[in-house]
C-alpha cells in the first residue's frame, strides 16, 4: 500500500523529474490504484519492481541483505566497514561516494567474500582509499593569480609557463597516488552497492563520512 501510494504522488507531482532509474526490487504494486506507476513510466522511468498484486513475484528474496555500514575519515583516508547478514548469488560491491547524497561516483570495489556468491552467515569487510580536497588546487590557483598581479611584464610569461607546468604536475601526482577529489566542504556522503552475477544492483543505505580529527 505504501509503495503504490509513493507511485502515486510521484506521478501526480508535476515538479517530478523525467527518466529516473528506480530499483524496487520485490516491491509489489497495486494493479488497481496504481495509475502513478503508469504516469512514471510515460516520464522515461525505469522501474525494477516485481509484480502487481495477484501476480508472480519472480524474484521476493533480497541479494544481499546489509547488517551495518559506517565510514570515518583520518588523515586523509577513508575507512568504510560494513556487513552482510546473508549474500545470493553475489559478485563483488562497489563503494561510492558524493559530495551532496546525490550524485555518486564509484572509487572502488571488492569481491564477495561468500563461497560463489552465496551465505548465510555475517560477513564482514573493509575498504579503505585516500581522498584529496580540491579546495588545494583552489589555493595554488589563487596564488598564481596574486603573484601575475606583482610580477613584471617579462616575467609573467615564464611564470605561466612554470604554473601550468605545476599543475599538470600536481594532477599527475594525484592521478599517481589515486587521490579522489572531494570538494572543501568536508561532506563526503558513502554509500555501498552489491552487484550480482547477473549484473543487477542493489544499494544500501546512504552515509556521511564521520571525519576523525584525533
């Protein structure tokens, strides 16, 4: 009853937006009231629900189903543990993070621990990455425009010369070290997707980083 009136508020607002991807997987939606749904779908939508009611759920089991999640943040390294109650026909996870809890990027993944893919026992993992604050190159930017405003005509060629050269440097370095780049606001949102054998995707819930300052 909830999901089908969820269904149905989306597809009555008109600030709605259009060609969202929603996994629903093992929701089952009214096939009577359920006219959200439809007007969903004529936006571009695609919805991975299972079935109407009176039909056939073909799939009414979880993949994964997550016990814990947490992430913390200290010296620049981002830890993220989390754990699975029981995994079916799992391949690997992907982590992801956003600056804002919406757009996410993958920064990278591990294999399922359970034997080919399915458990039924906790699992734990870890994954860990160091992320960079673009906010620095901000300020490198910065003080290359402070020192055009002092430097001479005949020296302000050379100085742009060694400015893009240091930062093609810096991005390098980055590139090397495979930095992510998170912006200064020290909001760094995570969040943890199971990807089965067949190639669907499931997510866990959404996560701030916990930033651990000892």
């Amino acid at each position: 009853m909830n999901y089908t009136a969820t269904l149905d508020g989306w597809g009555a607002n008109p600030a709605t937006p259009d060609n969202i991807l929603l996994g629903a997987s093992s929701r089952i939606y009214s096939s009577v009231t359920g006219n959200g749904r439809s007007s969903l779908i004529a936006k571009g939508w695609t919805i991975t629900d299972s079935a109407p009611d009176g039909g056939v759920c073909a799939a009414s089991a979880l993949p994964v189903v997550f016990s814990s999640i947490s992430a913390v943040i200290k010296d620049s390294r981002l830890v993220v543990n989390w754990a699975t109650l029981s995994e079916t026909n799992n391949d690997h996870f992907d982590v992801e993070i956003s600056n804002d809890g919406f757009d996410f990027i993958s920064i990278g993944s591990l294999v399922s621990k359970a034997k080919d893919g399915n458990s039924e026992t906790i699992i734990e993992y870890t994954f860990s990455k160091t992320i960079h604050n673009v906010s620095l190159l901000g300020s490198s930017a910065f003080v290359l425009g402070l020192a055009f405003l002092v430097v001479g005509r005949k020296n302000k060629i050379l100085l742009m010369v060694f400015g893009v050269a240091g930062f093609v440097g810096i991005n390098a370095g980055c590139n090397k070290q495979n930095y992510i780049k998170t912006n200064s606001s020290n909001n760094v949102y995570v969040r943890v997707a199971q990807i089965d054998k067949d190639g669907l995707k499931t997510y866990g819930r959404v996560i701030k980083a916990r930033m651990d300052e000892e």
